[in-house]
C-alpha cells in the first residue's frame, strides 16, 4: 500500500485550502477518505466547495492502490475515472489512452507500461472486493491522539499518524477480526473490530492506558499454524524455512506435496499449511516410507491425509487457498443444537465461504 501523501502535495488543492483543512484534523489523503464531504464543506464557507472535495477524495481512494503514483491518480480522476472499482472495471485500452494524453499533455512524469496497468487493474479489484478498518488510537486519560501506535489486523499493519489514525486495507469484508494496539508507555490491548466496505466512514475507536509503572513480564509469542485457521502475519521477504518431523505420524486433515525422493525408497512430504513462531516462518516435512503412498502417486503429486493415511487430491494454489479460508472460517465453531438453528449455521459459514473464495478469485 502507498503511504498517505499529504494535502499540500495534491494537484489543484490550493495552500491557503491545505492549511484551513490542517486546522480542521485533515492532512493526508488518508484523512479524506474518513470525512463528510458536505460537513465540512460547510466549516470551510467557500473555500472549497463540496465538488472540490469529491474530487481530491477520489484522487485519495486511487493512492490506496498499490505503487500507483499521484500524478496519475490526478489524471485518472480528471479522465472520469474516480474510484478503485472503476479502474478495475475500465478497459485496459481505455486507460492506456487516458494517460497516454495526459503524459502528451504533461500532467504525468512518465506512460506506465501494461504491467503497472494490470497490476494496478488487479489490486483496485481486491480493494473493492476485501474491507477496511478505519483506526483512531487515543490515550484513556486526556483522550489525547496517540502518533506511531502499531495497529495489526490479521494480514495488514500500519502505525498511527499524529492524529492517531490509521487505515488497513485489504482484509476480509464482514469478518470479525482481532485488532492488536501498542503504544511505547501504553498498555497495549486487543479488541474486536469487523472491516467494513471502503466507503463506509464508520470507524474504531481504541483508547490505551498508561502503564502502571511496574515491569511487565515479556510477552510470549503466539504460535499460529494455518493448518489450525490462524491468519499468519505477512512475510515481506522473509524466507520460509522447514522443519523436519522425527515420527511418522501425519495430521489429520492436512495437505502435503511429495517434492523429494530418497535413495532406499524413502521420499519426503511437505506441507501446504506454513507456520509462525513469532520469529520465523516454517512448514513442517515428514520422510516416509514410498509404499505408504498411493501406487500411482509421482513425485510432484499432492495428498490429503485422511483417517491418519495420505490420499491423492487437487494441490493446485486455488484449492489450498480455499481450503485456509475454510480452516479460518471453520475456527473455534460450536455446532448449533437443534435442526433449524444448525442448518442456519450452515448456510451463514457457506455464504461467508463462498464470499471470501470469489475474493481469491478477483484477486
């Protein structure tokens, strides 16, 4: 994600505008995407009229597409391209010409090539199909903005800016998630908040307390498997190492590749499920005995293990993507008594998988 770019740098967005919206808590683009356009083109009395400020806000929505610079923001919006979903929607020849005239007329430093234009396509279709958390941090006592707070939600982080906001983008629309807040001389918390469509204005709200002044034990860090339906932190360049297991016992339910066999009939499993141990990202591999496998099976197949044993099953990247937001789903699930009330259940999970599964697809 861009970070958020400040007022005083959009095209056509006048100084003397810039600061009037400094005063009133507004600075970065960020800060546009969480205000009542009309609100506060009433508090600005002519300076700006509520058109002036749906059209900056769209330039904001747009820096929110990953590695997409201003100026072309600027130039999609003045195209008539105003928000994420209709560059995804708009044909890639369309946007091609846009700004092949605005770099002719000099509003844009340089003509992306149809690489940048895919992947910009291809993201501003996640942003409209995944949700977003609108954060504001403040200390308990005094209410005072907390700046540089570390707010984590599943995938996404950020920390908070002076007013004590932050945006996460990208996480699963309508799923309640926990939101981790820490704050150097704060307690840090955790609460639940659900992201909701970019274009709710709706926000959370996190207050910390001070610290009592006493030492605080060091925290241990959670173990999260994928194979348990835990959302592990992203790996930004981080490798993803292995761990060999010493039995033989294989986990129920889990996906393995064979990727390696052994002199003396041995061959080698991994699995499709990583890991985190607050430090390091791993997957687990096993060494098994060739005759334990189907007979048909080649190196290079993937398996399911069933009732302890592995069978032959889809490996593809879509099926183990399915089969995460199925584990993420189904975690910490109580069947419903009584008919109704479980078929119920049932039709709530199937809708929010089959959701979440349309999203990998778009993606």
């Amino acid at each position: 994600m861009n970070d958020p770019v400040a007022l005083s740098r959009f095209p056509g967005l006048p100084s003397s505008v810039a600061r009037r919206l400094r005063r009133l808590a507004i600075a970065s683009s960020s800060d546009l995407l969480r205000i009542d356009v009309f609100k506060i083109a009433r508090k600005l009395r002519g300076a700006a009229t509520a058109a002036d400020l749906l059209r900056w806000r769209a330039i904001a929505a747009l820096l929110e597409i990953d590695d997409l610079p201003l100026d072309v923001a600027a130039a999609l919006v003045g195209g008539g391209v105003t928000s994420p979903s209709e560059v995804g929607r708009t044909k890639l020849t369309k946007v091609r010409a846009l700004l092949a005239a605005a770099r002719t007329a000099g509003t844009i430093a340089a003509l992306p090539d149809d690489d940048a234009l895919a992947k910009w396509m291809v993201d501003s279709a996640l942003l409209e199909a995944t949700g977003v958390l609108n954060v504001t941090v403040v200390a308990k006592a005094g209410e005072k903005p907390l700046h540089a707070a570390e707010v984590t939600a599943g995938r996404a982080s950020g920390k908070t800016d002076a007013n004590g906001r932050v945006r996460l983008l990208r996480l699963p629309r309508g799923e309640p998630l926990a939101l981790h807040v820490e704050h150097r001389g704060h307690a840090e918390t955790t609460v639940d908040a659900t992201p909701r469509s970019t274009r709710v204005l709706v926000g959370t709200r996190v207050e910390l307390a001070k610290h009592s002044g006493r030492k605080r034990p060091a925290r241990k860090s959670k173990h999260l498997s994928e194979l348990a339906g835990d959302v592990l932190p992203e790996r930004t360049g981080q490798p993803l190492h292995t761990q060999t297991e010493t039995g033989s016992r294989l986990r129920e339910g889990d996906a393995l590749r064979w990727f390696e066999t052994l002199k003396g009939g041995d061959v080698k499993l991994v699995t499709r499920f990583a890991e985190y141990d607050g430090s390091r990202w791993f997957a687990r591999v096993w060494r098994v005995p060739r005759t334990r496998l189907p007979a048909p099976a080649l190196e290079g197949d993937s398996f399911r293990v069933v009732r302890g044993e592995p069978v032959v099953s889809n490996g593809s990247s879509m099926a183990i993507a399915r089969a995460r937001v199925a584990r993420q789903l189904l975690k910490g699930v109580k069947r419903k008594r009584g008919r109704a009330a479980a078929d119920r259940q049932l039709r709530q999970l199937l809708q929010r998988y089959l959701t979440r599964t349309a999203t990998l697809r778009r993606a």
